[in-house]
C-alpha cells in the first residue's frame, strides 16, 4: 500500500477486526504507548470493533500530559522575567502550572513565542542579542534530535544567549516502570511508531524478556493500529513474547543513527520526574557537561521551585494504565478542555482530551 487512505480502507479494517475476533479466546489487556494512537482509535471507533476480551488501556506518550508541574513552573517563572524572549511549541502554552499558564505570562506582557521549531529560537537569540532566548525542550525521543541538534548549532555559531529547558523522556524506561508496579494490568504493548522511526526497536527485546510480554511496533492508522493488536493478541494465544515491526514502511530495528548519533552528542542520560508518576531512574535526556552552558536551569535561578502536585487529578494513573479517564471524578465537570486541571486534557495527544472529544456519552 503506498497511500494514507488504503490504511483507512473500510473493507480491510472490517477483515482484521473479524480476524481479531476469530483469534481471541480470552481477556488480554494491551497498552497503546502513545497519546497519538489513543486519539486515533477514540477517533475511528476502533475499541469498539474489538470482542470484549480485548482491553486497551492508554500509555505515558503524551509529552506535554508527563511534562512535570515543577518543569512548567520554572517555564513560567523564565517566561515572566523581563529581558527573556520564552518560546515553545504552541501546545504547552495551555498547559496549568501551579497558579497559571504561558498564555497568562504572556498577556501579563511577557515575551513568550510560539515556534515550529528550535532552530527558529536559535534564529531569534541571532536577531536579539540582547535578550536571552530560551527554548522549553520537552518530549520523547521524537523530538530529541531536532532539540540536540539546536544546541550544537547554537555551540557552533556562537550564540551565547540562547539556552534550553529540557524535559525530556525516554520510553523503554517508563515501559519498565509500568511493568514493574505493582498494580500493573499491561500484558502487552503497542510501540509507539515514531519514536521507533527514531529509535529503532533494538532496545525492546530485553523488555519483552524480562517481563514476559510482547511489544508489537506500530504506526497511527487505523489498520496499523489493528494490525498492531492483531499481532500483538496472535503472540499471547501462542504463550509467546516477542518483538515484531507492524510498521515496516517507517521503522527498522537500528532506527535512524544519524539522528541517534546528534543526540548521543548533546544529551546524555538522567533521572527524570514524569508528571503524575513521579520520577522514574534514567528516564530522561539532559545536556552533557560541554553544551551545560545552554542549560537554562543553570543560567537562572529556578532550581528551588518544587511544587506539590494537586490530588485531584489522577492522570498518573491513567498514563500507567490503571485506570480510564472517565473514571476521574472531575472528568467533565470541573475538569474540562476549556478548563482544564491536569495536563491530560490539555494536550492534543492527552486521553482525558481524547475521551471528552470521542466519548461524551461517558461525562457522568
Ligand atoms: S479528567 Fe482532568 S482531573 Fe481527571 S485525570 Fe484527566 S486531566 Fe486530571
């Protein structure tokens, strides 16, 4: 198949959604990795051309819904002093932080500008050498080498008053972290394709090992997305725990190196907080001593903010699988994507964002 919409073809989904159904003999819970496949399957409807005995429960993949609350106070905090140009993807500028969000510090007059890129925000710190410009890098691997290869350009030209806030998070590390709670329903997973695109798939197989599951590689459409479960529902009929690439058109096992490469140079690996879950052991990426001048966290005083997390929302336990989004009691009531109180509603790839958009019969 060559084109998006074959991956949409009706007849071919109905084929492997009764193909699933002719396979299944018991309940089997999977977890879709990323936020981006949740969206499609509320989208296309595809849990409900699932038999009963497949569950799908909704990963940590949403990067601005992990993004924790102390990052995105200290984003805040950056945003609002005067002399600093804050840029960012736009999604986060909704994202609540303890008491308000970058769109406040912006209509409070800060400086804060929405990018498409973070080679753009190295452009802006060239045309306002008096300003600092500082860049909030956050998100998984997908968006690593575009973040690393900012800063080595930065390096490289010469651009003092550029830096970065990083948050970023690495899967095989929450895959763990979810396979080793306690409370863990996850008996397999469907990878997320584009990080795999990055990455490769070569770090999964020790995962599918140790804990006994197999890890299915796949894309977004609809049928990737059942082929995905396909797979991964064939291998635990058959009692095995593989690693196998539903996603061949874009995914290889070694992944792209160059791109690995650029990052291995700027980042290397560190404990990270995920939002909700709390911190997980080299789960993140941060700057390598020789580029830790670009480290905004080093250039302003920001390290004391360490905010509490509020207890209402529950969107860690959602990003583990635990439970569903509208088992939240403020989902739809006091938590809205209008008004939102956890970063799972906010986010485009968020399930609370997803099941308020796809499954309004479900807002008690
Ligand atoms: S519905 Fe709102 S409060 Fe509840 S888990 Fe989702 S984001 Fe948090």
């Amino acid at each position: 198949m060559k084109y998006i919409d074959e991956y949409r073809n009706a007849e071919l989904v109905k084929k492997t959604a009764a193909e699933i159904h002719r396979t299944v003999t018991r309940p089997w819970t999977l977890m879709e990795i990323c936020g981006g496949q949740t969206h499609a399957i509320m989208h296309f409807g595809l849990d409900q051309l699932l038999p009963p005995e497949i569950v799908l429960v909704h990963g940590p993949g949403c990067p601005v819904c992990v993004t924790p609350l102390e990052q995105i106070d200290k984003a805040l905090a950056i945003a609002a002093m005067p002399n600093v140009i804050f840029t960012s993807y736009g999604d986060m500028l909704r994202v609540p932080g303890s008491d308000q969000d970058l769109f406040a510090v912006r209509a409070m007059g800060g400086d804060v500008r929405v990018v498409y890129s973070p080679l753009d925000a190295v452009k802006i710190a060239q045309q306002n050498p008096d300003k600092e410009v500082v860049f909030f890098a956050i998100g998984f691997e997908t968006t690593a080498p575009a973040n690393a290869m900012s800063v080595a350009q930065a390096k490289a030209l010469g651009v003092p008053n550029f830096s970065v806030l990083i948050s970023h998070v690495r899967v095989p590390q929450a895959m763990h972290a979810i396979l080793s709670a306690p409370h863990n329903q996850v008996q397999g997973f469907l990878a997320a394709g584009h990080v795999c695109a990055v990455m490769g798939f070569w770090e999964y197989p020790p995962i599918a090992a140790q804990y006994d599951v197999p890890i299915v590689v796949t894309g977004f459409e609809p049928l990737d997305i059942l082929q995905g479960i396909l797979t991964a529902v064939r291998q635990l009929e058959a009692g095995e725990a593989k690693v196998e690439n539903a996603y061949a058109r874009a995914v290889t096992r070694e992944g792209n190196l160059p791109a690995q490469a650029l990052i291995n140079q700027v980042f290397m690996e560190c404990d990270r907080k995920w939002r909700g879950i709390g911190m997980i052991p080299e789960s993140g990426w941060c700057l390598r001593p020789e580029y830790a001048a670009f480290d905004a966290e080093n250039r302003f005083d920001v390290g004391q903010i360490n905010p509490e997390e509020p207890s209402q929302c529950i969107a860690g336990m959602i990003l583990q699988g635990v439970t569903k989004p509208n088992e939240c009691p403020a989902f739809g009531k006091e938590c809205t994507p209008e008004h939102p109180l956890g970063a799972t509603m906010v986010s485009n790839e968020g399930a609370c964002a997803a099941y308020y958009r796809y499954k309004p019969d479900l807002i008690g």
